[in-house]
C-alpha cells in the first residue's frame, strides 16, 4: 500500500489529559484513520486529526442502521513496547459481520495497514500504568445519499482510538432478561451491528435502575439457554469443569472468549463448550456446585460476577478469595497481552 497521507494535529492533546483518571471510552487520541469504499474499491485512506466528519442526513447508515463495529486493544509490553492484541481476529469478524449487513470487506491494507499507521503516530496514547490499555475502535458505516431501502454503494471506514482503564471496577451483579432477548436463530446476533446493541437499550436501562450492572440474555426462541451478557461471553465452573455456551449463530464469538477457551485447554482444566440452560445453571447452584462465573470481553477482559439473579432469586456466587477459574485464566490472558508471559500462538502484533 502507498504510505498513507498524515495531517497532524497541529499541537497534541496528550498534555491536557489526565492518565490517572480515563473515564472509559470519554478521552480520544490525537487522529484517527480514515477511508472510503466507492467505485467497488477502498480508497482515500488518510490519517487526519480526530473530528467531527461531515455527514449527509440521508446516509443508509443512520436510517437503517447498516453499520458495524470492532473492539481491540493495545497494551504496553514490559519493554514499554505497544502490542496489539488478536487484530487479525477483529479483522475476520469485521468481514463477517460486513457480510451479514452486505457491505463490503475491509482488506488487511485498510485494516490493518490502518491500525498500525495510526498507532505508529499516536504511540503516546498507549497509557503505561499496569491495567491501563488503548481502546481502538474500527467501524463501518453506509454513506449512500438515498433514502431508499437497499444496500448502499458507498461505505466510510474509521479507526479511532481512547485509552482506557478498568471497564468494570468491581464482580457484577446480573440479571437474567426473562422479558426482552437480544438475538434469534437466523438473525444478526454472530455480528457486531450496531443495531444489536441499539435494542439492548432498553432492557438495560430497567436492570440498571433496578440496580444490577448488566442483563444475561437467554435464546431468543425458548428462552431457555443462557447466551451471554451486556458485550461479554460468560464462563460458568460446574464442578471442576469450565462452561461456555456454544456460539451457534446467535452468540457474538468473542476473541476473549476464544483465548480463554485455548488458555484453559492449556492449562489442563476440564472445558465443555455447549448449550448451557438456565436450568442447569440453578441446578448446580442448589448443590453447590457452581464454583465461578464471569465475562469476558476486551474492554470487560475477564469480569468476575457476584451475583445472577433469575427471575426473584438471587444466587450468590463463592466469594473471589474461593474462585480459582477466573483468577487463573485473568492472570494468563493479561500476561501474553502485557508481554510478561511470551506469545506463542501469534496473538501479538507489535507497532
Ligand atoms: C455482544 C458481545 N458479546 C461478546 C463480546 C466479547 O467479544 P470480544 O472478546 O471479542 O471483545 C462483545 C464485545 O465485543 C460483544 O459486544
């Protein structure tokens, strides 16, 4: 790809920000990089200082919501390196989720040739406090000027970025959704679409004004099994052994998820990847056999939970100190992205 045009923000604002205080998602780098799909091809790609972009009122994107998203992060090593983690899986989803939505893929000169061109010029960013992280944030979204439903010709694509700290500052307190789902068989639930989330509003509003930090959704066709919560897979240990429900269409596959996945496997710990019914759940809860449950998700990364409520009854999980599960598997995934423990699965992109 030609070297990718920079306009620089003319004086950074990296001396006006306070690092001990990031509200997440609140506090945005210096750039951002940007480009179009017109013509049937990327182009335009260019890094300009992070601002508002001009927007036509009839674009598809903000009538019918064809517009997708990604989440990474990137970490300092123990050298004070940047690192990226997983950004080819962001990638593959981004494409997938195109697809569902019809939009075009990005092609790794975009997304990739994007990301490290912007991480290149905006390296301060990166905070260097243990727990601290840079939120990037791909997206794509339809820029056809028609009001008319079908897929638009012309896309923009962004990537800009914001450091960060803890997501969440203490184990949640969930509740199961017994009114509303967020995903059904067959529909957008594998995508990261920002309509997906738009619907999930609501409910979250009622579960947070009745005091629990996020929503469990069940399947949206015998609200039966448990899928995941708020933007976190879940993790359940019945017994000895690690559950998460199987990601069969409705369920977005996290890269968290994954790397979880592959970490407990490593580590010699029994892993069921299958339906998971509320039930069940309940069941091994009344014979104290639910050791640990948490999310997982790259701004949440492993999130412990104190408490599910299903329906009135409130099960109460072990206190963290008695959690080995969450604690173990936390520990190794933030050793890899943090450099202390060495890649060997290729999930490291250096800048
Ligand atoms: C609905 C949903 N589930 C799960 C996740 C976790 O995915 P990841 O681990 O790739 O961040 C996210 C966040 O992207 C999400 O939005």
């Amino acid at each position: 790809m030609d070297p990718i045009p920079i306009t620089r923000l003319p004086v950074s604002r990296l001396s006006t920000v306070d690092f001990e205080d990031l509200p997440f998602g609140k506090v945005f780098a210096d750039h951002m990089f940007v480009a179009e799909f017109e013509g049937g091809r990327w182009q335009n790609a260019r890094i300009v200082p992070y601002g508002e972009i001009p927007t036509n009122p009839a674009i598809s994107a903000l009538h019918y919501g064809q517009s997708i998203f990604e989440g990474l992060k990137a970490y300092r090593n123990q050298k004070g390196e940047v690192q990226v983690f997983r950004p080819y899986d962001n990638m593959s989803r981004m494409i997938r989720s195109a697809g569902r939505l019809c939009m075009p893929a990005v092609t790794e000169d975009i997304f990739i040739g994007g990301l490290k061109a912007l991480l290149e010029l905006d390296q301060e960013w990166v905070p260097r406090q243990p727990g601290y992280s840079l939120y990037i944030r791909p997206f794509m979204y339809a820029i056809d000027e028609y009001v008319g439903i079908r897929p638009s010709d012309s896309y923009r694509f962004i990537i800009f970025n914001c450091p960060v700290g803890n997501y969440y500052t203490a184990p949640l307190h969930v509740k199961v959704s017994d009114r509303y789902v967020r995903a059904f068989p067959m529909g957008t639930g594998f995508a990261k679409v920002a309509g997906n989330y738009a619907a999930g509003m609501l409910p979250l509003k009622h579960a947070r004004e009745a005091g629990y930090d996020q929503l469990v959704w069940l399947d949206g066709k015998e609200m039966k099994y448990i899928e995941e919560s708020g933007t976190m897979n879940l993790f359940f240990q019945i017994g000895n052994t690690l559950v998460t429900p199987l990601a069969d269409g409705t369920i977005l596959e996290g890269i968290t998820r994954d790397s979880i996945l592959g970490l407990a496997v490593e580590a010699g710990l029994p892993v069921e990847v299958r339906k998971v019914s509320l039930d069940e759940v309940v069941a091994a809860y009344d014979r104290g056999d639910l050791k640990d449950a948490f999310g997982t998700g790259t701004a949440a990364t492993v999130a412990p939970i104190s408490s599910i409520t299903v329906h009135d009854r409130r099960l109460v999980l072990p206190a963290m100190e008695d959690r080995t599960y969450s604690t173990l598997l936390g520990r190794m995934l933030d050793d890899i992205k943090t450099g202390k423990t060495q890649d060997t699965r290729g999930w490291i992109m250096k800048i």
